[in-house]
C-alpha cells in the first residue's frame, strides 16, 4: 500500500474507537492518545481489545503538553475525536480552531447527536442514539418496550461512515489542499438505517412499528437445538412444501399468496411443528438447497466453530488466540496481514517510538480538469450490478458524492426492489414503466443502463464499459457473475487497474458461499439476533421493515471503495463477507465466551457499566422514553425526581437492584406524557430522549436540514446521507433511472457515443437517459 495515513484517536467511547480500529486494520499509523489513567473502555477487557488491536498508544491530551500536542497534529492526516462541542472548544480542538492551526487535517467527529442542536453536550450511546433515531422504535414485539440492537450497532455504523467520510475528505485534499471536518451523529445514522419507515409513512400507510419474530411473513420458530429463521418468497412456496413434509400445506388454495396471507394460523403450526422435531444445523441446509434464504440464530459458539467463518480465516484458529488480542479479524479484505494477531497496547507504551519525520505531503492522483467544486469522487466511474440494498445503497454512497454510477439492469431480470409494491403504493397495470419508491432510494444519481449479458452483445458492451471503469460492484452469489461472464477472473483481464467490490452473503469462498440470504438472514447467522431480544426471551431480528445487515454492510462497502482510490490500491478485489460484517461489530462478546465460557444471551436494553439503561413507557399511547445513565451524577439526579431511589448509592447497588429501579422507574414515567417526561429528566441532568418514530421524524426540521432524507417531487421521501462534511454540500441526486431499452445490441458506433456521453457530461449531445434532479 502506498503511504500509510497517520491518524490520531481522541476517544472515550465505542464508536471513535470502532473507527480508529478500522483504520489501524487497514494499514495506517494509529496513535491512541490516552488519559494518565488509560482510556475509558480498558475497564471492558474484551471490548477494547476488539477495538484497540494494531494501535500506537500515547499517553497524551491536548492540554498537558501543548507543544506535544501540536506536533502529534502537525504531522497528521486524520484526527479521530468524540469530545462534545464545549469541552472540543474549550480544549481547542473545535473544527474552527484546527482549520486554522492544521489546515490540512481531516477531522471526524463521532458524537451520540453530532455538533450543533439542543443536544450535542448530552452523553449517549447505542441506546439513545437509536431511540432519538427511530430505529429502536423499529425492533422488538409490538406492544412491548422498544429496544437498541444487541451490542452498540449505533456505534459500529458510525465508525463505518467515519471512515468512508475520511476517505472521501482526503480524497477531496487531493484538490484543495486542504481538510475538512467530517460530522457524524450516531442519531442521524439510526436514522439513516430506518428509511423505509419513512418512505412507507410518506406513501400514507401508518405510522410503523416493531412487528417482531413471531408474526408476519418471515418469523423464528424454535427448532429442537436452537432456532430457526423461516425466509422464502412468494414464488418458493412448493419449495417450503417440500423441505416441511407435511401433505396438509399441499392444498392447492395455498399455492395463493392472497390466501396463504389469509390462512397465516393455519398453516403456519404446521411449519413450526416439523421445525420443531429437527436440528438448526439439518433444516438450515436442507434449506438452503432447496433455495430457501433460512437462517439460524447462531450463538458465540456456533460462530467460532463455524466451518465457513474458520475456512475464510474470520475466526483464529486456537493455536493462534492470545488473550490481548481479538479472536475474530476485521472484515476488511487487504487489511491486516498474516503472522501474529494485532494485540491491545499497554498504555503509554508507544510514548517514545513515534517517529520525528515530517509529515509526507498528501499524495495527489492525475484526475484531470477536477474543480474544487467537485464532489470527493469525481472522475470515478462505477459500474453497478448491485440490486436490492446491500449493493444498491453502496453504489448509491459513491454517486451522492460525484462518482458517476451506472447502473446495469436486465429488462427480463431488473432490480428486485423496482417493483417492489409496498402498502399505499399502487403500480400501474402496465409496471414497465413504474418503480417502487424502495428502488427510488437507493438508487437515485445513476445512469441507467440495460442489458442482457446472457447474449455476446450484452457481454461486449458490458466489457467495453469495464475497460473505461475505475470500480465494479456486485452483490450476487458467488458463481453467478461467472455464468455473466463479469467475474474477477475475467474482468481483470479487461481492466487490471479495476476495483472490483463483492458483497456477498458470506463471502466467495468456504463451503457456505453459494448459500443465499437476505437481511434477516444474515441476522441470525451473524449473531446478531441471539444477543437481541428480552431477557430470557428468544432471539430477535431487525425484520424485514429495517434489514440492518443490509444497511450496515453499504456503509462499509463504500468506505472499502473510497480508501482503495485515495490509497492506490487498484487492481483488487475487495471480498466482502455480509455475514462478517455484523458479526465483528460484536467481536468483544465471541472473545469473552472464548475466553471465560460466558456466553451473550439477550437481555433487553441493558449493558454493563450503564444502570438504568432502558426505555420506559409514557402517559401517551404507545409513548417511550429512553434512560442511560452511565455516570454517578446521572443516577443522583434520577433519584432526585423519584424519592424512592436513593441518593449517593454505589454504582453497585443500582446495578444489583435492576427490577427494583426500573419498576419505579416506569411508576414515574407512566405518570407523564413523552415530551414532558423528556423535559423533567433532560433539565435534571438525567441522560433520556424520546423514542421517535417516523411520523416524529418527519415532523423535525433535524433531519430535513441535515438531509438524513430527501424528498422529491410529489412528496415522495427518499433516503438522504448519513455524513455532513462541512467543506462540501454534495448536490441533490438525480432521479432514480427509468428501465430502458435494451442495449444489447447496439452497434460500435452507438456503443462509442454512449460511453462519450456518459463519461464526459459536459458533451453537447443529450444524454440517452432519464438523469432529472429533483429539489430536496
């Protein structure tokens, strides 16, 4: 890899340091600069071991040696902070104040509800970023308490957008010389997560909430060792006939969907009984072959046996675990490399070997006539076959900020999503020329393009396209781009220098690749949905309505992009395993089973080292407020507002007396409407949001002005952006592509004036594609 970047973390919390993790297994030069008494989560051995491995610690903040301080900065590309905006200030950190001392620096700042608003100085982690956001809304059983996804998701997500707006700010250094301040609020990406919720309000339908495991289409049945997730879609109803057995879901009436809708407590005991005679491990492959996307709930265990993830060498052997060092590597192809694991620093122990040298200067690409004006990725040109989400949205990230996307559907085979019907929407008879508002999100700002590879003329237009393409993305199974003839192996020989993006359910290769999945899939294998749910109840997934895999893996799909460009990595492919994605966001809970045999189990919202951290019902209807108090001066001033908790007990006691303190916790709470309870534990001092929903996010100017969504002509909403980069406004996308013409067969002549059209916009001729903006 060409010149390492030298990023410095000043962090105090999961997600900045998530962040700096990333980066250190990426390469780059790490520097933790750490508190005499070491950073906050070395209390959590597990967690900052996960998050620490591969980092240079320093014992060093910014007002205990100034001239230390400096000249850490001075040689800098990128600082890694979480500091609120008052103690950023008065330490003179503040973005204003580095972009005059350090013009160059780049820096993200990862805070629970970003920089500006009523609360950027409130403490927060997962749980209020997810409540504020809407998405704990989203997960758990309708009619009970909301919940935040097991482990700190928020957090993790976070410090994926981290990275890819690092990426995409010292890519734009290139051209102005010059850094930038990269604004991430944990909130704003919940946000971001849980778009379909705003698009299904704003098509008219309700308000949606959590729906749970155990109703609807797809749910988890108990199986006779673990639990199992039952996914098909419409057209596999005789495949699920045949992998149950039971001639009672042969009736003809349920080869129906209307019917089988109807008939769901009928025929749904049936499945769930012969599940229940059977192991996950015989259902999930049986399954599988028959191409069923089912999953299971995979535990720790499950996950460090696992054939697939140890074949793939996501899980360390034993022979190579050591203690102070992760059990899981990152899912980050071209990262760390072979040889001893990445351990944990001690702290300070770096303090005297960081190198004097000064900083190498920013290396600058030949990307032509570049304006500063530009977006980060100007100039780069993707080729899409992404579908879906996973490799829809990722394409989508790369568009937002000046990539030009095209995007490659068959008329036979187009995107899933475009005629996707959702409630309130009502395509037209003849759908042709319709696409769902699902479709809209991820994929407005792209050039639309159609072909038909299993024909020669398809292919070679498609590989005259990829010759001219700085990166191609695709999130088939593995095997399918080879019958298209767009596989690694054979566009390499067309385009060396190609950035080739897969993200695939569980990567290319081990003896689970061919398998297919979906985001509630890839819930349950990831391990994921055994650490959601309540306590002692069964696992969980983010359903169908969220898919957070899907979302998550986006994220770090199109920072994976953008760091190969600024770094130089060309002629890669990056091999992106979904499932691996989410499982390592919960790498400290597989190292503690490994090391201690203490297995995650679900149990609500709570963590340890934050009592009471939970969400509590309101005198309104379906109102929720979250609780997270993570400090002794947050449980003194709940106990000021209920007499009945005592003042000055020792953390253990709250922690020891859980039931009681949320008992009276909910007393009290269920005595108030949400925004007045809000209120009363805000002005005390007491760390608590509201549990949004999406009807609340609509009616918040927040997430209109940071454009967390859009919405286009009509009212129709659309996903916005997870970032704010404070140099650069990226421009309100294009609408979605319509589904043209097939160009298969379109002679050289046709072939060359497309590819001139496209590549160069700024041409007089009018582009052969529906590319309309809209206003946001």
């Amino acid at each position: 890899m060409p010149r390492p970047l030298r990023i410095v973390e000043l962090s105090g919390t999961v997600s900045a340091a998530a962040c700096g993790r990333l980066f250190a297994g990426l390469g780059h030069e790490v520097v933790l600069c750490e508190p005499p008494s070491g950073h906050p989560l070395r209390a959590r051995e597990f967690t900052f071991t996960a998050l620490s491995a591969g980092k240079l610690s320093r014992v060093l903040q910014p007002g205990d040696d100034p001239q230390a301080w400096q000249d850490l900065l001075a040689r800098a590309d990128v600082l890694i902070t979480d500091w609120t905006p008052s103690a950023a200030e008065a330490a003179s950190i503040s973005p204003d104040h580095l972009r005059t001392r350090f013009p160059h620096l780049v820096v993200v700042s990862l805070t629970p509800f970003g920089l500006t608003g009523d609360l950027t100085e409130m403490p927060g982690d997962s749980l209020l970023a997810e409540a504020y956001g809407g998405l704990a809304n989203m997960i758990g059983n309708p009619g009970e308490r909301p919940l935040s996804l097991g482990g700190e998701q928020a957090a993790h997500a976070a410090a994926f957008v981290g990275l890819y707006g690092a990426m995409l700010a010292v890519r734009r250094r290139e051209t102005t010389r010059l850094g930038d301040c990269v604004e991430v609020a944990l909130s704003d990406v919940a946000a971001y997560m849980d778009w379909k919720s705003d698009i299904t309000l704003g098509l008219g339908g309700p308000v949606p909430v959590r729906s749970g495991a155990s109703r609807g289409t797809w749910r988890v049945v108990p199986a006779k060792d673990g639990w199992i997730g039952v996914i098909f879609l419409p057209h596999q109803w005789s495949a699920l006939v045949e992998l149950i057995g039971d001639k009672r879901l042969a009736d003809p009436g349920l080869c129906d969907p209307l019917q089988r809708a109807e008939r769901a407590e009928e025929w749904w005991p049936v499945v769930a009984e012969a599940i229940a005679h059977r192991e996950t491990a015989e259902v999930y492959a049986s399954a599988q072959q028959l191409g069923l996307p089912f999953g299971y709930a995979c535990t720790a265990h499950d996950l460090l046996v696992n054939e697939q993830l140890n074949a793939r060498g996501f899980v360390l052997p034993t022979e190579r675990r050591r203690r102070d060092a992760p059990v899981v590597t990152l899912p980050v192809p071209l990262g760390e490399p072979e040889g001893p694991p990445a351990r944990r620093p001690r702290l300070g122990e770096h303090h005297g070997v960081l190198a004097a040298a000064n900083r190498a200067p920013a290396r600058v690409d030949d990307r032509g006539d570049v304006r500063v004006s530009d977006g980060p990725l100007t100039g780069l040109v993707v080729v899409d076959f992404g579908t879906i989400t996973a490799g829809a949205a990722t394409s989508r990230l790369l568009a937002d900020y000046g990539a030009t996307v095209i995007k490659i559907e068959s008329r036979s085979h187009p995107d899933g999503f475009r005629h996707w019907v959702m409630p309130g929407s009502t395509p037209p008879a003849d759908p042709a020329h319709w696409a769902s508002p699902m479709f809209d999100s991820n994929n407005v700002g792209k050039i639309g393009l159609c072909l038909d590879l299993k024909t020669e003329g398809g292919r070679r237009f498609a590989h005259r396209l990829i010759r001219r393409a700085d990166v191609l993305v695709e999130n088939f199974r593995p095997g399918v781009t080879s019958r298209m003839g767009i596989d690694y192996q054979t566009v390499r020989q067309l385009n060396p220098d190609l950035i080739y993006l897969s993200l695939s359910s569980q990567g290319s290769s081990g003896p689970e690749s061919r398998y297919s999945s979906y985001g509630s899939t890839l819930d349950l294998l990831s391990g994921l949905a055994a650490v959601t749910g309540y306590r002692d109840g069964p696992p969980l997934w983010s359903s169908g309505d969220v898919n957070y895999p899907d979302q998550v893996v986006s994220l770090l799909g199109a920072a994976l992009v953008a760091h190969s460009v600024v770094t130089g990595q060309r002629g890669v492919h990056l091999d992106v395993s979904q499932r691996e994605v989410v499982a390592w966001t919960l790498a400290d809970q597989w190292a503690r089973y490994a090391w201690t045999g203490q297995a995650a189990t679900p149990r609500g919202n709570r963590r340890p080292g934050t009592t009471p951290h939970d969400t509590y019902p309101t005198a309104d209807k379906d109102g929720w407020v979250a609780i997270a108090c993570s400090a002794a001066e947050h449980r003194d001033a709940l106990a000021a507002l209920i007499p009945e908790l005592p003042a000055q007990a020792p953390e253990q006691w709250w922690w020891d007396h859980q039931d009681h303190v949320d008992a009276l916790v909910t007393d009290w709470t269920a005595q108030h409407p949400r925004a007045e309870a809000v209120a009363l534990l805000q002005q005390a001092g007491v760390p608590a949001v509201a549990v949004n929903t999406a009807a609340d996010r609509a009616a918040d100017e927040r997430y209109l002005r940071r454009r967390v969504r859009l919405v286009a002509p009509g009212g129709r909403r659309l996903k916005g952006f997870p970032l704010l980069l404070h140099g650069y406004r990226p421009p309100t996308p294009a609408a979605a592509p319509a589904l043209g013409e097939d160009a298969s067969d379109w002679d050289d002549a046709a072939i060359s004036a497309f590819l001139k059209q496209t590549l160069h916009p700024d041409a007089a001729a009018p582009l052969p594609f529906d590319h309309r903006p809209f206003d946001a």
